[in-house]
C-alpha cells in the first residue's frame, strides 16, 4: 500500500528537480559553448558577445581539419594513450598490493606504516628536491618521469586499503582451510570482491594520466616527441602559439583560425577520456560484497 506524501515531500522534490537541472546547465553550458564555437565561422564568433546555442554563421569544420591533419595531435595522442594505458596498468598493481599488505592485521608495525603513508599526504619535500631526484635516477627526458614519480596516489591507497580490510576474514580464513596461499587468496578472491573499486581507481589514475601536463612541463621540455597531448592544447591556449597549424592560410586569416582552433583542442582533447565514464558508471553503485557471503 502506497503512503500519500506530503506537501512538504513535494516540495523538497520539486526544489531537487529545479536545482539538478540548473546544475547540468550551469556544469554542461561552458563545453556546449566551446563546442558550438568550434564549428563557428572564426569572425563571427570573434563578433558575438555571449555564450553559444548553436554555431553562428556558415558552419565549418575547417578547424578540425586543420587540428587533425597536423602530425603533433596524432603523437600527442599516442604519447598520452601510452602514459594511460600505462601509467593506470603501474598504479594499479602497486595500490592493490600495497593495499592488500597494509590491510593485513597480523603486519608488523602496521600502524606506524600507515602513519608514515599518511604523512605525505600533508608534507613533501617540494618540487626542487623531487626535480633532483627523478633527475638522479635519469628518469628526466624519458618516458618514465611521467610514470615512475606518480606510481602511487597516498589517498587512492588509503582508500584502496579500507575496502580491501572491510572483506570478511571469514573467506579468507575458507581459503585458507582450503590450501590457499597468499597469492592464491589476492589474485581468486581480494581481486574480483574489490572489482568496483578497482574500476573506480582505474578511472581516477586515467583521468590524473589524461590531464597530466605539468610532469612534461617539469621533465619533459625538451622533448617535444613525447609531449602528451595536453602540453600541446596548454601551448596553444596559454602561450597562444598555433602559427604551426595554420601555415596554409594566409596571414589575413590566421589570425581568425587560430580562435576556433583553440575551441577544436579542447574538444579533441577532452572527448575521449568523457567516453570513458558510461563503461565504468555501473561500478561507482555496485556492492563490493554484493552475493560474497551466503547464509
């Protein structure tokens, strides 16, 4: 039987609606202007004042032509699809194991252990001594100062930590009886139980891959081949240099194409990685327990 609400449910309703909505427009509307800029005529966009419904004047995709026949997107694509792909495979393998060890209640010393990891997260040693560091160990100028200095996140492992720790001992204990050893136990039982979590790090270490710029800022200056893609789209939006890409066109026009260019980058650049999302989606409400217990 059904219970009959209240005003006061319907109105709390109703107020949840109209605020949700003005939050998509209010988060959606900056990239719907940018998109509908970027297949804009370039002087009409210059002109108009305001965001963008719908592009204005004739459409074009002139400035996606001219991003995506230019060689650099293509390797900073590849460069950023490897520092990913990667990158997230690194993180990943190190935070399960160092979760599952820290998890452990018969770990020696585990408290202060995780004392120490916490630590970090409050202090470093700044960006000079760790500059000297990854240079010591030759990572500078290599694919791996991009990699190897970010291997770990201290808050994904914390978290990470606490959903291997809330597992029952009561399977692992099964596994135990049955001949399991430690390895058995993490890659048959802590591995799949921990999946939704798994996901989520997965998407929280790609995305931190995807948008890194400031690594290559720091250890990659002066190897433009293995820029990311996102040092590339900072070149032409902050230092405004895009005079590589439109060197077809004439001098008059330049200028014009460089505007709806920068609208171009941003959405090649940040597409991709928002496909991601739907794939994980179902992961970010599903049980870490769900079924792993019967009666």
């Amino acid at each position: 039987m059904k219970t009959r609400r209240s005003a006061a449910e319907w109105i709390f309703d109703i107020f949840n609606y109209f605020f949700m909505c003005f939050l998509i427009i209010v988060t959606l509307f900056p990239f719907w202007h940018i998109a509908m800029a970027s297949f804009s005529d370039p002087l009409a966009v210059i002109m108009h004042r305001g965001g963008l419904l719908w592009p204005i004047g004739p459409t074009t995709l002139e400035a996606y032509k001219t991003v995506f026949n230019h060689p650099i997107i293509w390797t900073g694509y590849a460069n950023t699809l490897f520092y990913v792909i990667a990158g997230t495979v690194i993180n990943l393998i190190l935070t399960t194991l160092g979760a599952y060890a820290l998890s452990r209640k018969d770990l020696y010393f585990r408290d202060h252990i995780m004392m120490i990891i916490a630590f970090t997260m409050l202090f470093s040693g700044g960006l000079i001594p760790l500059f000297q560091v990854v240079n010591t160990i030759g990572l500078v100028g290599t694919r791996g100062s991009m990699i190897i200095p970010v291997a770990i996140n201290t808050f994904n492992l914390i978290i990470m930590r606490t959903s291997v720790a809330a597992i029952p001992d009561s399977i692992e204990e099964s596994a135990l009886i049955d001949g399991a050893n430690e390895v058995q136990i993490l890659i048959r039982i802590i591995v799949p139980l921990s999946g939704p979590i798994i996901a989520v790090m997965a998407l929280y270490y790609g995305v931190a891959h995807w948008n890194a710029w400031f690594p290559a800022l720091i250890y990659l200056t002066r190897r433009r081949d293995l820029w990311p893609l996102q040092m590339y789209l900072r070149e032409i939006l902050i230092m405004s240099k895009a005079d590589y890409m439109t060197q077809e066109f004439t001098v008059e026009s330049r200028r014009l194409m460089e505007v709806i260019i920068k609208y171009a980058m941003i959405i090649v650049a940040t597409v991709p990685i928002m496909l991601v999302y739907p794939f994980l989606q179902r992961y970010f409400v599903k049980g870490v327990m769900v079924g792993a217990i019967k009666g």
